[in-house]
C-alpha cells in the first residue's frame, strides 16, 4: 500500500530561494523513492509566511481531509519576528505561541499519522539590512526550541534537533539571505532528515 508523507510549514519548508526549484522536501521525497519506488507519494502543504497559527488553520483543511502515514511540521520563524531593539515584543507571546503548538498537536493526533517536528535553524543575524523594519534573534530561536521540545516531549512526538548542528556550519555559505537555505542548505537539510527517519524507522 502506498504510504502519504505531509509536510507542514512555512517559506523553508516549502523551498524559497533553492536555486534549483525544489526545497527539501522535494529533496527529501526523490531520495526516499530512490529507495523505496512507487512506495510513497509527498504532499507539500507548506505556505511562504505562515506562522504558527496560519498552521493550524492549514491543518484543519489541508490535512484532515486526506489519509497520511507521516507528517512532518517546521514551523515557528515567522513567529519569531522583533523591531530592531530585541527588547521590543515579538509578534507572538510565549504563551500564545504554546497554545497554538498544542492545538496544532491535537489536531494532528486525530489523523493517527507519525508526527515528526523539527527544530528551527539559526538565522544569520548580520544578513538583516539596516533598512528591515523587522529582524529575528537566535537567542529567540534557541529559545522557541526549548518550548517545542517540551510540548513534544510531554506528548511523546519525534522531535529532530538540528540547531546546534546547524549554528557551527558556515552559514553563509548555506544560506541565500539571513534565513532561507540555498540549492546545498536545502541538500543538507534533506539528507540529514532522511538519516534520522531511517534511523527511526519512520520510514
């Protein structure tokens, strides 16, 4: 039987800025076929901008009505969104930002799908021009993970940790603007998704 894997998220997840067109996703699902032909079909459910609550909206529309075997969720950069003082308020309140993951969560749990969430990656905070009314910190980011990884653990869903990983390469390198991976970022992030489903026997 042919098993459906979804993907939820926002701008990376859905692959801007791959020069190639693709994103991990797309990255991801030609690998699995590689291996797994005619086993699997991918559903792409990812919208450029989406915050946390754009998610859950999305989830109740976009994934509820189909039948899938494994969901994977990046999502929560837009949440993240400050002035440039980084005293300022974010967008989202931590506590706004937690009730929204678990609505997310209990709306994904009557699919019976295997949930995966990943972690966010670190942003390169230099890259924000002086003229952007908006910029995210990584203090923000580690932050935002230590909450996911709560929720996820208290419920006892896949959570793949990247950041630390990901804060030691050479971003520039990886990243086409302060956020967003380049045609290699969105490679790494594919190959290294695909190590850790099948090391989980998620797929």
């Amino acid at each position: 039987m042919v098993k459906n894997v979804g993907m939820i998220g926002d701008s990376i997840a859905h692959g801007y800025y791959d020069e190639e067109n693709l994103g991990y996703f797309v990255r991801l699902a030609q690998k699995i076929l590689s291996y797994h032909v005619g086993e699997y079909v991918f559903n792409n459910m990812s919208q450029s901008g989406d915050n946390i609550a754009d998610a859950v909206n999305r989830v109740n529309f976009e994934v509820l009505s189909r039948h899938f075997d494994l969901i994977l969720v990046n999502i929560g950069i837009n949440d993240l969104r400050r002035r440039k003082d980084s005293n300022l308020q974010l967008d989202f309140s931590e506590g706004c930002r937690i009730m929204y993951w678990n609505k997310l969560l209990d709306i994904l749990a009557l699919t019976k799908a295997k949930v995966v969430v990943l972690d966010l990656t670190p942003v390169i905070e230099e890259r924000y021009s002086e003229q952007a009314s908006l910029i995210r910190y990584n203090s923000d980011v580690e932050r935002y993970n230590e909450i996911i990884k709560e929720i996820c653990n208290q419920r006892n869903i896949a959570f793949f940790s990247r950041y630390d990983l990901w804060k030691n390469r050479q971003l520039k390198e990886l990243y086409k603007d302060a956020t967003h991976p380049n045609a290699k970022g969105h490679q790494i992030m594919a190959d290294e998704i695909y190590d850790y489903l099948t090391a989980n026997c998620l797929i």
